[in-house]
C-alpha cells in the first residue's frame, strides 16, 4: 500500500504528528511519501507528489487544516485518491478531529472502518482577452464545452482536459472573482446554463460547491447546503443594487460570468479555494461547473454536519 502524506509544515503538532505516522506506517510495511502542504501550489508542480501518485496512490492522509485539505484536493484533482484530513487547524469542517491521535484514526481507515463522502468539485474555465471562446463565440456550445475544441490539448494541472486556449482549474471549496488593487468595483453579466439573470456592478461574485457554502459564499450571506448536494450556489459580493440574492442551482448548470464590458481600470482578480490566479491579459469571461469526478473524503466518527454547524455558526 502506498500512502500520500502531506502535512501543514507551519503547525508543530502537524509535524510531531507527520513523524509519528510515518514511523507507524513503516512498521505495517506502508510505502509512503511525505510533502509540505507549503510546497504545493496551483499549477500542480510538485515532483514528488506527482510521481507519487503516478505510481498509485491508495489513501492520502492530510495533517493540518481545511486549507491544506484544499490544497491536496486540488493536486489529487480528478484522480479519485480519497482523502482522511486529521484537524490540527480551527474550524475543521472537511477534517476528522485528532484527539484520539493520528495513528488510531489512519489504523481505522486502513481496516476500512471509515465512512467515504462524494464531494462535488469545480471545473474552471477561463478565457482572456484576445482569446478564442470555445463556449460562447458561435464554437460549441454550454452543454457540449468540448465541440470544436482543436484537438491536442494538454491536461491542466487539475486534471481536466483543455484545448489550446482553455484555462481550466480545479476548486473544492469555490472560486471567487472579486476587485483587484485599484479597489475599484467591477462591472459583470451573471447567466446561468445560457440564461441571463442580470448585469451587475459590485465587488464580484462567488461560486461555490455545497462544502464551500461554509466558506466564503456564508460570509457574503449564502446560505448553508448540505455536502451531499451536487448542485452550485452563486452569491454576488456586495452588489450595487437593492435586489440581488444567492442562487442555487441544478446539479448540471453551468455559472457564467461575463467581464468583457468591464473597464481595463476595474480589474477583476481571481482566487481559486483562496490561491490567486495570475493572468497576462484581463480575464474576458469565466465558466464554471460541477466537474466529473467527485472529490472523495474519508470520516472517521464523524459529527454530523448539521450537528457541527450549530455548534459552530449558531
């Protein structure tokens, strides 16, 4: 068995943690490969990690926060490894608490007594000025991204097929466009599966997965959905109007945003699961939909969600 360990290096109790683990998985004749969450970024470049799982990875043990479970979601991508998060952050929401140690709850998952969740992910697609749009200029359509995709594509660091002028990214939790250094908010079209819902002016927009809700679609007054829902929920920030609400959709929409209107001086900036993404040219218009394979999180003894979100926002 092969086992992916990745650790928040800035937390000591992660780190003790780290040790302790990979001195136990040693005795049960585990192979195992340890990485920094520190390490990893957005593009998917780490060595190690990426050979790890090359050579196949069974479970990946994550010792930290929700942040760094974030950040191995999105180097595991579309691959299916499942992932055990052990809390040694705050809230914890995707991570299983670490009172009992580390050992005793990877001990359980190895003997299977651990329950797998399917989270829903995102698929991002962005195209920048001066750029082909595969969706929306009369090549292909929503419902079918990849019709006139020129062929040979490369993968993305996520995991997900582009074309040659795809920009597509993975998030567990959300993507959120938002205004950029001049402060200046910015001006965008909001359409859903082809359907416009309005034009908007504010500080940007939100989307989400069901497990992001707690994030920051919540504090820019979404509402709360259940992990198992497969649908998306787009939250406006701040918007400049008096009618404005979040949107939840169907499990198969697509969340269009359209900034091909917005003025060069109200940039827009992008952050995927709270990683800034960098952009040579302005960002023209955003895609964004469930992806295909859901990310798989593993509980041990959990607490229900409802139960954990009364304790911790009510």
């Amino acid at each position: 068995m092969r086992i992916l360990i990745v650790r928040n290096n800035s937390n000591s109790k992660a780190v003790d943690a780290s040790l302790l683990l990979a001195t136990y998985l040693a005795t049960q004749g585990a192979d195992y490969t340890l990485v920094d969450s520190s390490d990893l970024s957005c593009r998917g470049d780490h060595e190690g990690l990426n050979e790890a799982l090359a050579n196949g990875v069974e479970m990946a043990v994550v010792l930290g926060g929700d942040g760094t479970i974030l950040r191995t979601a999105r180097q595991i991508g579309t691959s299916g490894v499942p992932i055990l998060g052990i809390n040694f952050g705050r809230l914890g929401f995707l991570a299983n608490t670490s009172d009992e140690g580390v050992v005793a709850v990877v001990a359980a998952a190895l003997a299977g007594d651990v329950v797998a969740e399917q989270r829903t992910n995102l698929r991002i697609d962005v195209v920048c000025e001066g750029e082909r749009d595969r969706w929306g200029d009369d090549v292909g359509t929503l419902d079918d991204p990849d019709e006139g995709e020129e062929p040979g594509g490369e993968p993305s660091a996520s995991g997900f097929p582009c074309g040659s002028d795809a920009r597509t990214f993975f998030a567990l939790n959300e993507l959120a466009v938002t205004r950029g250094a001049h402060g200046r908010i910015i001006d965008f079209g909001l359409s859903i599966s082809g359907a416009r819902i309005a034009g908007m002016r504010g500080d940007g927009l939100v989307v989400a997965t069901a497990t992001g809700s707690t994030a920051y679609a919540l504090s820019a007054g979404g509402p709360l959905v259940s992990p198992g829902f497969a649908g998306l929920v787009a939250v406006p920030l701040a918007p400049h109007t008096l009618h404005s609400r979040a949107i939840v959709t169907a499990s198969n929409d697509v969340v269009e945003m359209d900034l091909s209107h917005n003025a060069d001086t109200r940039e827009a900036t992008l952050f995927v699961d709270g990683e800034l993404l960098e952009f040579e040219r302005p960002v023209r218009r955003v895609y964004v939909r469930r992806g295909d394979v859901p990310t798989v999180l593993l509980r041990y003894q959990r607490e229900g969600f409802y139960e954990h979100a009364a304790r911790v926002f009510f």
